[in-house]
C-alpha cells in the first residue's frame, strides 16, 4: 500500500475551476517532465525533469501526494454537480508513473474522478499501471505518418499509437486530441489519415486543436529559442471546413476548439 504522506512527484502547478481538460468543472495537476519537445509547446516550462528558472519564477516543486489531493479535494461539491474532477496534464504525467499511479489512486478512493492529458510516450507497462484505473483519457496524435512524425519530434510513432490501440482494446474512454500546426501537420492528407486511422481502431471522438502562440514569452525567460517565431497563423475556417468533410465522410464526432 502506497504511503501518501511520502510518495512524491514534481509539478509545476495545479488549476482549479478548469472547463477545458475533461468533462465538467476539474482540477488540473500539472506534473513537470516529457520525453518529448513539440516546436509549438506552450508549456516549454513543463519538460525538464528538474527545477528551473522562467524569469524570476522557481518552477517546480516537490509535493507529497497527500499535498495534491487536499488541494484537489476541496472541490469535490463542484465536481458532484458538473460530473468533473481531477485531470493529470504535463508536461508528460506519464513519465513520474509511480507518484500519477499513487495520485489516481487516492483520488479514486474518495470518489474523485480523473481525467489525463497524454502524448501516450511510455511503455506500456508503465503506461498501464497508471491508466487502468483512469476514467477518461485525452490522448494526443501529432502525425499520422512516421516519418513525418520523426521529423517533427525526432521520434516514430508506433510506440504512441499500439499503446492507443490498446487502451482502445481495454474499453477506455479515449478522445483524440490533434495539435494541428500550419506547414507541419495541417495537410489534408495528415487530418485525413489520423481520422481514418482513429475510426478504424474505435475511437468515436477527435478535437483538432489549432496553433496558437500563447507560450511563446515562455521560451524568452527560459532562454531558449521558438523555432516557430515566423509561423503564420492558422486558418480556422479552413480547419473547420475539412472537419466538417472528415466528419461526415468517417462518421465520427470531431471538434475544433
Ligand atoms: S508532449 Fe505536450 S508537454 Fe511534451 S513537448 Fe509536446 S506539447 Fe509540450
């Protein structure tokens, strides 16, 4: 039996009252660390596995399990009237699976429900101890295409999407979640695949997520250069145009927020 008062993970924030990461009003763990650096990340802060400096601000810290889930209880009339609860979100919550594992658990043994933002980047063993007992996951999909993945992330992705299929295949409730970027991932024929792709294996909700570049001030303090600085940006419209086509086309519910 995990120890909750000595199990500890490293985040670098917790939200509350948020409508947007799972359904109905939720708190949102932000845990520090991803294997992964997405150009367009609006959380650069969130990578390194360890304390930094963003500007004068300490980020990270160290917290028991205990701490998190006196905090995520607070809320817990707000979740009973909106059906929310607890989401882990990153960086990536997958790669601490001892103290997300641990998190999950004490959340789920006083009735909170949870929620994860992943980009699926873990073994599946790992992966597994911590997704069994989550009750809904918003799972990334950045190519479709391996080699367009590998060039984008300098990673393939057939780890990302046998883990998907997976957890498809043990009846988790999973949404797809495309970041979609101009002159990277935003061709037809990417959107198009990664909607085939998901109906063929189950999935029955997408949200396309277009570009934005509300971290980009992030990469100043930090002191690390945005490779996407002259990137234009997205036409929604257009987006929303061939949404409308793929939906009607696969059949499955798709999103653009
Ligand atoms: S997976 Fe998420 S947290 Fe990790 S680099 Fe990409 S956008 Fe950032």
């Amino acid at each position: 039996m995990t120890d909750i008062t000595k199990t500890e993970g490293l985040i670098y924030n917790i939200q509350r009252y948020s409508l947007h990461d799972g359904p109905g009003i939720r708190t949102i763990v932000f845990l520090k660390g991803c294997p992964l650096r997405c150009p367009w990340c609006a959380n650069p802060e969130s990578q390194r596995f360890e304390k930094e400096k963003m500007g004068n601000e300490e980020v990270g810290r160290l917290v028991t399990v205990k701490e998190v889930i006196d905090v995520v209880k607070r809320d817990m009339p707000f979740y009973k009237r909106s059906g929310g609860g607890m989401t882990l979100s990153g960086g990536e919550p997958l790669m601490q699976p001892d103290f997300s594992k641990a998190l999950v658990q004490a959340a789920k043994n006083i009735g909170i429900n949870v929620a994860i933002e992943t980009s699926g980047y873990q073994e599946w063993d790992r992966l597994w101890e911590v997704m069994e007992h989550i009750d809904f996951i918003l799972y990334d999909i950045k190519a479709m295409d391996s080699s367009l993945h590998m060039e984008i992330l300098n990673v393939n992705n057939d780890l990302i999407l046998r883990n998907l299929e997976k957890l498809v295949n043990k009846n988790k409730q999973v949404i797809v979640r495309v970041p979609v970027i101009p002159q990277c991932n935003d061709s037809f024929l990417n959107l198009s695949e990664t909607v085939q792709y998901c109906k063929s294996i189950g999935i029955k909700e997408i949200h396309f997520l277009p570009y934005h570049q509300l971290g980009v001030q992030k990469y100043e303090k930090l002191n690390r250069e945005y490779s996407l600085k002259n990137l234009g940006p997205l036409d929604k419209e257009k987006l929303i145009t061939t949404s409308e086509k793929l939906q009607d086309k696969y059949e499955v519910v798709i999103k653009v927020f």
